[in-house]
C-alpha cells in the first residue's frame, strides 16, 4: 500500500515588517489593545511588486531544498490560496512556469484560511492514489491587497506570506488522516463580497468579518474536527505531538488546545510575528518550528484550518 510522507518543508516572508505602532500612529488602537485581543506584535507586507506566485516560488524553492528533490521531479503542483495573481491563470500554473517545473498538472484551491490542508488532503489523495510520486502543495497569500487599512477591527490582523511542503510516495504512513468540512450557511460572517464584471468591482473588494462570531465558530469546528481526525487514524489526542491550527488569533488557539485537552507547550503558535496569513499560515508555522529543531523526525503534528466559506479541516502526519 502507498502512503505520502512530508520530506521538505520551506517558507518566505516579506522584507518589510509592520509593528503594531504603525496602527496606532493613525487609527483609535494601540499595541496593547491588539496584543491583548489577538496576541500579534507584528505582520510582513509584500512589496508591490510582489505578487502571491513571487512568495510561493521562495517558499517552494526552499522545500525542494529541505527535500533534495528537483523541480523537474514533481508530479504535482497544489497551491491554495485567496489572493491569486490573477482571475486566471491560475497561480499554480504561474509557480510552475516560474520554477521550471513544466508539464506536471498545477491547479489552485480556494478555501480561504483552510486551503492548506484542503491542498494537502488533495494531494495526499494523488499520491495515495498511484498517479503521482511527488508533489508541491503550497499556501501563499498577499491579503495586504484586499484590506480596508482604516477598519481597525480588521487590518491589524492579517499578513503576508508562503508556505510550502514537499509531499513523497512512502511505504510508510506519513499522512495517517484526513478530515475536510465546510458550510456555506455561514458565508456571511468572513468574507469579500465583490467581484469583477464588465471591467467595474461590483460588491466590496475588502474583507468583513463578524469577529466574535468566527471566534466561537472556530473554536468549535477546530476542537470537533481534530477528534475526528484523531479517531479516522485509530489514535487518541495524547498521540498527538504538536498542534499547529491555522494562525488566527492566539485566543483560539489557545481555547483549541484547552478544549482538547492539550498542554500549552505542545501548542505551535507564530501568529505573534506572522498576523493571520490565512492559507499560508499552516506551512509557515511547520517550516519555522522544523527549521527551528522543534519539531522532529518522527514527531506527530496536528495541521488544521478554519477560514471563510465556512471551510475547516484537519491532517494528521507523522514528520
């Protein structure tokens, strides 16, 4: 039987670093209000010139690396994302033509906040599935560009970035588990109602978002979809090593971690200096932890997403 085992893991951030002070100096906030109610110091921005394809092609580069694998040897090209360089080609096939990778299929996945481990399950599935040997499953987001910088409850929370894993064929399970949800009945509570007909925006081009409501939405989903994966693998929650939810907002990440019964100190965040990057936030905290000698060969993480749709998820991997 063939499994799927992560073999590289990669991320890049933005040069320009964006402090809480910034907010301050021109909207009704300041460094403590946001530190409290979300636990961010500091976000990256992309430059202007930087598009979603740019920070994926650093982040991906830096996976293939980590996995000694080349460009022209992946089978498959995932990358999950909201900010797209464009309405189409899609970003995947951009990356691809950036990194030299031709021929192999490239598609992206829209799930918002949950694209990563949508993107990594997809992927998974391929590799499970026998069509495929090798594949680069990317998060990568610009959320700068569709920001309302004069919403105060909104603009101090995001970030820029990319992360990215390679994904290899293996005897061994690396990928014990996954579980995909969504509902579209609560769509309204984060979203960007806009789009682009007969040349004019139609709608908001800015993210809204009812915070409270997503806070215990998320809390839900998150503690509830992690029991299901834990029990899909035939493990317990005690099996699990490190906890790595999508970056929100340290609240829910720490109300994630209680309501699992969780200690603290197996609970990965870098919300703190990333901001919400929303597909990219899973990957990028992975690459920083592994980079870091945190998370070790052999140890078991818990790779979840929540984010608008609603869309939640959860991958349950072995490293």
């Amino acid at each position: 039987m063939t499994f799927s085992r992560i073999v590289g893991t990669g991320s890049y951030l933005p040069a320009r670093v964006v402090r809480n002070d910034e907010f301050s100096a021109r909207l009704d906030t300041s460094d403590a209000w946001i530190r409290e109610r979300t636990g961010i110091a500091e976000r990256r921005i992309a430059d202007a010139s930087q598009a979603s394809s740019d920070l994926a092609l650093e982040a991906s580069r830096h996976a293939l690396d980590a996995a000694g694998v080349a460009a022209s040897e992946i089978d498959l090209i995932v990358l999950a994302t909201s900010t797209p360089d464009y309405i189409f080609p899609s970003t995947a096939c951009l990356l691809q033509a950036k990194l030299g990778a031709a021929q192999c299929p490239a598609f992206d996945v829209q799930a918002v906040c949950s694209g990563f481990v949508y993107a990594l399950a997809t992927a998974d599935n391929f590799i499970r599935g026998g069509s495929v040997k090798r594949a680069l499953v990317v998060g990568a987001e610009v959320f700068s560009r569709i920001l309302d910088w004069n919403d105060r409850g909104t603009c101090v929370l995001f970030g820029d970035g990319a992360g990215a894993v390679v994904l290899a064929a293996s005897d061994a399970p690396g990928i014990h588990a996954s579980v995909l949800r969504a509902d579209g009945r609560h769509s309204g509570i984060l979203s960007v109602p806009g789009n682009v007909s007969g040349g004019r925006i139609v709608g908001s081009p800015f993210l809204q978002m009812a915070g409270n409501q997503v806070f215990k939405f998320a809390v839900r989903v998150l503690d509830e979809v992690a029991r299901e994966t834990v029990a899909a693998a035939g493990m317990q929650l005690s099996d699990i090593d490190w906890l790595i939810p999508h970056q929100a907002n340290v609240r829910i990440l720490e109300a994630t971690a209680r309501k699992l019964g969780l200690p603290l100190e197996r609970l990965v965040v870098t919300v703190d200096h990333h901001g919400n990057t929303s597909a990219a936030s899973v990957p990028l905290a992975l690459d920083e932890w592994v980079r870091a000698g945190k998370i070790r060969a052999g140890d078991r993480v818990m790779l979840q997403g929540v984010g608008g749709g609603f869309t939640w998820g959860a991958v349950l991997a072995t490293i």
